[in-house]
C-alpha cells in the first residue's frame, strides 16, 4: 500500500506499516543512507563501528564457537514461503493477541541486559518506542535502568512483561516481582537457561563484564530488599557501587541451579501478587521440558536458545520449535526466539505454530546505532516488511501463517552464503 490515497486504508484495522517504504523513499535523496540501512549484515557492521569495544563484545558474543548461533540461522534459510498470488489481502490486519493484549503483530522486543552500555538512553528509550508501537516490552533483571523508570516510559497501558532471573534469596524475588507488578509488568517470563553466563570467548577474553566495573545494576540498586543485603555485609551501595553491582549480579547470575521443585512456588507467589496474571518460562527446547511445563499450570513457554549464547552446539530454536508445538501446541501459549532477522523469519516461526515471536539483536543493532530512533526505525521497518510481505504473498492475517505455506529442506542443507552467516 504505497499509495497514501488508497481507499482500503480506511477500512484496514491496522496501521498502514506498508507506508513506511514510501515515507523514506521519499527522504531527500542526498546519496546518505536515511535513516541507516536495516539489512540486518549491514545493520550489525555499523553497530559494531559505533558501539565502545566491551558493548560490541557484549552483544555480538555467543557461546563457544557460535554454532548454535549459526545453526539459529541455518534453520531458517531451510524453511522457504510458498506465496499466493490474486489474493484481495486490501484490508490485511497484523494484530494478535498475547496474555490478553491486543498488539500491532505478533513480534515483541525481548528481555536484554544493561542497555545503557549500547546507548546512554537505555531501556527507556527501547521501552518507550515499544509503547509508541503497541508492541510487547520485556524488560530483563540484568537491565540498567530501575523497573519503576522503564514503566513509566513504555507508558500508561502498554503491554510489558517481566523477565526474572531468579536469586537464591526468596525475599529478594518477592521483592523484585512486586515492583515489577505495581510498576505494570502483568505477566513474568522466568528465564532458567543463564544460572551463569555461557562460555564466550571475546567477553572472557577481554574481561568484559560491566556489572564488575560498577555499571548496570540499577535493578538491584533500587531494590530495598537488596539495599538491605548490602547493608548486612557492610556495602553502601550509593559509595561502594562496584562492590555493590557485582553482588547484584552474583544474586542474579549466580551460577546454582534451580529445580523444577521451585516453580510451583514461584507461580503461587507471582499470582498472588499479581492478582492471577500469566506465568511463562523462557528457554524451553525440548519436548520433555515443554511437557513438564504444561503438567505444571505453566501459561506460556518462550522456545528459545537465548540467540545461542548458552548451550554451544545446541538444537536450532526453529527445530526445536517444530517438536515441541507438535507435542503442546494446543496445550500452552508457544512464543519463540532467536536468530530472527526479518518478516519472513517472522512468519516462518508462526508457520511452524509459534504464537508469537521476540527479537533481539535486531532492536539492539538499532539502539547502538541511533538510540531511541535506532530502534524506532529497525522496529518500523520489521513492521512495514512484515505488512509488505503479506501484501504481495498472499496473507491476510496472521492465522494464514500455517504449515502449508511453507516448503522445508533437508536438515543437513546448509544453504547461506558465507557473509550471510549474521
Ligand atoms: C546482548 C544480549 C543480551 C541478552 N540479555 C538477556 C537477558 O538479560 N535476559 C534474557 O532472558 N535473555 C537475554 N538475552 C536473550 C534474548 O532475550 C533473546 O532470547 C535472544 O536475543 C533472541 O535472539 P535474537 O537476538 O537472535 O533475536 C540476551 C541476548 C543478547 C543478544
């Protein structure tokens, strides 16, 4: 739809994304990349030039040899789009529904760490622009502004979640779920797949860990509870910041296992705060998993390898996404993660059954670049590319997005090209 005049603009029930093409086509052409380009290659070569050396190693580091990571991307250079043609998709809609919430389409920005080191504006610029969009905000434990700041920004009604990284210290946990609660987080996403960082070569080469340098424990440092534990050994938070932050991110990161044992508990107290709203659990890759997860009253299980910064070697999350809808799909709320790069890794993760899909570094690459406008324009152009691509292929909504349009390589099929590999 790159004509403004279009008379189906009026009876579309979503904003016109589509139009955003049109609106930088038209950005004067001064031989300058306006905004920047969103190519995600491209897009991680200019953050990589503007970002300070620890936040490049932060961001771009996966696990090992990155083979998860790399087989993330396989995995979806698989899966091909049958598209449809003469299909009246004039009054396409993107919406659809999580936790209750109607939103602008089926992608959301997930939980990331200390923002700041990207861009000073941090997670309040990146929640603010999730607002603006309608799109689900997940802010994570490990983030550099407090809970309270990063509601306010995302504003009054607009969807967002909490990401808990669990400590060892249940009042702490209560603590931080209760805030998160009255701060307007209404549903908790438990990650269990970080009890510690993964192996990563460049960050434990250069010593790159910001919290030991006294930086992106705001979470922690506007905790009272925490307050308190920093009071009990003695460390004035206010004075003794890099004591403090690595305390916080030892309760957080703090390398002991949790149990399926625990989740139970955990469940009743966040429903108790939060007066019943949804619990999911993030990291999900088997099918056992997913099961136990269903057995346990579990609303939602996030699919994800954490953009393979974890387990190296692992199942692609688009593998594991196929198996585990197959055993549960109908049974819980299935949303899925990492290695999406563009609409069609968006509709091919919706295809395969997932309900809704988060994305990372791409908002991340934005954020480094540009700040607050970074991430609006990568997360406009997801939007105008995703409303585009249903357009001309033929779809209408997102419950077209099903098996059928699919067509599916063999496994062993490694088909990117080498500089695609990002
Ligand atoms: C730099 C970086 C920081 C992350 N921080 C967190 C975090 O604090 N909590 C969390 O649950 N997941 C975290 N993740 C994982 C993301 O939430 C998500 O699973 C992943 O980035 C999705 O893959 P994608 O980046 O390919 O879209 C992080 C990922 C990256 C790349």
């Amino acid at each position: 739809m790159s004509d403004p005049t279009n008379p189906h603009i009026k009876e579309r029930t979503t904003p016109q994304w589509g139009l955003y093409q049109r609106e930088n086509f038209w950005k004067p052409n001064d031989g300058k990349i306006a905004p920047f380009n969103t190519d995600p290659a491209k897009l991680e070569e200019r953050a990589k030039e503007r970002l300070s050396e620890g936040g490049w190693y932060y961001a771009s580091s996966n696990a090992g040899m990155s083979t998860t990571h790399l087989a993330n991307r396989q995995a979806f250079y698989r899966h091909r789009i049958i598209p449809n043609q003469l299909v009246d998709t004039n009054t396409r809609d993107t919406t659809t529904t999580i936790f209750n919430h109607k939103v602008s389409a089926p992608i959301g920005f997930a939980p990331i760490g200390i923002n700041k080191i990207y861009h000073p504006a941090g997670e309040s610029a990146v929640a603010k622009v999730a607002g603006e969009l309608n799109l689900p905000y997940c802010l994570s434990t490990a983030g550099s502004t407090s809970i309270e700041d990063v509601g306010a920004a995302n504003g009054e009604g607009s969807p967002r979640f909490y990401q808990l990284y669990m400590p060892h210290d249940d009042e702490l946990t209560l603590s931080l779920m209760t805030r998160a609660w009255e701060a307007g987080f209404d549903a908790l996403i438990l990650t269990t797949d970080t009890w510690q960082l993964g192996w990563r070569h460049d960050d434990v080469a250069h010593s790159n860990y910001a919290f030991y340098r006294g930086f992106g424990a705001d979470l922690g440092l506007s905790d009272p509870v925490f307050r308190k534990r920093c009071a009990e050994d003695g460390i004035d938070p206010d004075v003794d910041v890099v004591q403090a932050s690595s305390k916080w991110i030892d309760s957080v990161w703090h390398g002991r296992a949790w149990s399926w044992e625990k989740i139970p508990w955990l469940m009743r107290e966040w429903k108790r705060i939060s007066g019943g709203r949804p619990f999911a659990i993030k990291g999900i890759q088997s099918v056992k998993d997913a099961k136990k997860c269903v057995e346990l009253g579990v609303e939602g299980i996030v699919v994800s390898n954490h953009a393979g910064r974890q387990v190296d070697g692992a199942v692609a999350s688009l593998d594991a996404l196929e198996k585990i809808v197959e055993a549960v799909g109908d049974k819980i709320y299935v949303m899925f993660d990492s290695g999406v790069r563009g609409a069609s890794d968006v509709v091919k993760a919706l295809a395969i059954g997932a309900k809704f899909v988060f994305v990372g570094r791409l908002w991340i690459w934005g954020l480094s670049i540009m700040g607050e406008d970074g991430v609006r324009h990568v997360m406009k152009s997801l939007l105008a590319d995703l409303d585009i691509l249903m357009g001309v292929a033929g779809f209408n909504g997102v419950e077209d997005f099903e098996k059928s349009i699919l067509e599916s390589g063999p496994k062993s099929y490694n088909l990117i090209p080498e500089k695609r590999k990002l």
